[in-house]
C-alpha cells in the first residue's frame, strides 16, 4: 500500500463501469469494482485489487484514483486506502484478542 502510495502520484478522474467476479478457495465470491479512466489521452478499464462490502461502490459512482505515470495500470484509490487501514486493524485486535485469551485461560507457564 505504501510502496503504490509512493509511484501513484497522478491524479484521474474514475467511475465504477463494473465489477468483477472473483471465487476464492473456499469457494465463497467477491465483486471487486471496475474503474474507468482516461490518463494522457488513453481510456483505461481496471478491476481494483482490493474487496470490501463496506465500500459501497454501485456502477457509475465517480471517485478519483491515483495512477503510477510509469504504468498507468497501476492505481490506487483513497477510498479503498481507508478500508484496507481498518481491515486490517481489526484483524490485528481480532488476534490480539485471542493471544489474551489464551494467556488468561491457560496461562504463560504452560507455554514456557
């Protein structure tokens, strides 16, 4: 995120035209959006490599992205920047949670 940060310095105009569908191992399914956009003259169609429910996007929601000037393929979009901070903070407490867990109900000497 932080590295796409860094070479995504461009600004573009987007809107959501799609979404694309992904199965993952388990066999469960995610829409990721597929934005539309124009950088020095070329139309672009790129699904986003990021899933949330919470995003809300719905087809012709406008949003900006940020575009690498070296590989125009390359996005990253604030939006999606935000639920990817929160995700994973959440998972990090969702563990965080468990290793105290075990700490309280077993306790420390059992694992030294």
């Amino acid at each position: 995120m932080i590295k796409s940060k860094k070479k995504c310095t461009e600004y573009a105009d987007a809107t959501v035209v799609d979404f694309e569908t992904r199965y993952n191992r388990r066999g469960r399914v995610s829409y990721y959006p597929v934005f539309k956009y124009e950088f020095d003259g070329v139309d672009h169609r790129r699904a986003s490599s990021f899933y949330s429910e919470f995003l809300g996007f719905n087809v012709g929601d406008k949003t900006g992205l940020y575009i690498d000037p070296d590989n125009p393929e390359m996005f990253y979009c604030p939006k999606e920047t935000i639920q990817k901070v929160i995700a994973n903070l959440i998972i990090c407490g969702e563990r965080a949670f468990v290793v105290l867990i075990i700490y309280f109900k077993f306790g420390i000497k059992n694992y030294i």
